[in-house]
C-alpha cells in the first residue's frame, strides 16, 4: 500500500512539548522580572552605577535628538547634551580604579559613543543651520519639552 520510494513521515510530538516547557520558563522569567520592576513603580529596588551610566547617556541621547519628545518631535540641545556627557566624565574620573572591569568597560563605551555622537549632531546641526532647514524653538513649552537653556541660546527643534 504504500510505495517504498515515498519517504516516511515521523512525527514526533517531543518537539512541541520541548516548546511549551521553554515558553512557560520564559515567561515566568518575564513575569518575575516584571514584578520586580513593578515593585517599585518600574524603578530597579536596587540603583546602581549601571542605571547611573544610563541616566546620564539618556539625557545626552534625548537632547542630541535621538529620543523624541511627547510630541514625538526631536529637539536638539547641544548645552545640555555636552553637559551630561561631561558630568558622566567627571563621574569616570572619580572612580577610576574603583570600578569592576565590566563596569570601566561600560563607562568607556558609553563614553565614546556619546562623544562620536555628539560630534556628527553637531556637525549635522550646523550643516542644517548653513542649509537653512533648522527649525528655532519659538516657544519653550512646546509639547511639554523644555528650555534649560532660556537666555543663553536657542534650543532647536529637527
């Protein structure tokens, strides 16, 4: 009845079992990373130099324009961005040799991205600003973004 030159199927239910038994340590690893995140509003219970390096490199990318505002526009600072790269430069300086290496690494890392980075915003800020495709900032309370800046230079708007 069945020709001998047709291949067999096999079908093996261990693989669909093998599946099932991962998703659901996946998703009690997520349920459990969840809840401790929850547990403090979606702050870590335990700060550390990790969240700090991030703090600082996130402020850095929002007003480099890499993170857009509410208004899901992206606004350019370059002050405050400079700003925040150099005070997590103060911060490697200050704990130079107190740091594991996976932790020096990072803060180098960061380091260096933040300060590639900032230089091609600026150097693409100024391109737009020669192009005359810059848009100022009119308005400081724009979408709800800010003005740490007011008095001491526009903040732009991309």
């Amino acid at each position: 009845m069945s020709d001998p030159d047709t291949p067999k199927i096999i079908v093996d239910d261990d693989w669909k079992s093998s599946a099932k038994a991962e998703k659901e340590k996946l998703a009690a690893a997520e349920k459990e990373k969840a809840e401790q995140a929850g547990a403090a509003g979606g702050i870590p219970e335990q700060l550390g130099f990790k969240e700090l390096i991030s703090l600082f490199a996130t402020q850095a990318l929002m007003y480099m324009g890499a993170i857009p505002d509410q208004s899901g526009r992206s606004m350019v600072s370059l002050e405050v961005a400079k700003l925040n790269i150099d005070l997590l430069a103060v911060v490697q300086e200050k704990t130079k040799g107190n740091l594991s290496d996976e932790e020096q690494q990072m803060i180098d890392g960061t380091l260096n991205e933040l300060r590639m980075t900032f230089v091609e915003v600026a150097k693409a800020v100024e391109q737009a600003a020669a192009d005359g495709t810059l848009q100022q900032m009119q308005d400081p309370n724009v979408a709800g973004s800010i003005n740490p800046n007011a008095g001491s230079g526009p903040d732009l708007k991309i």
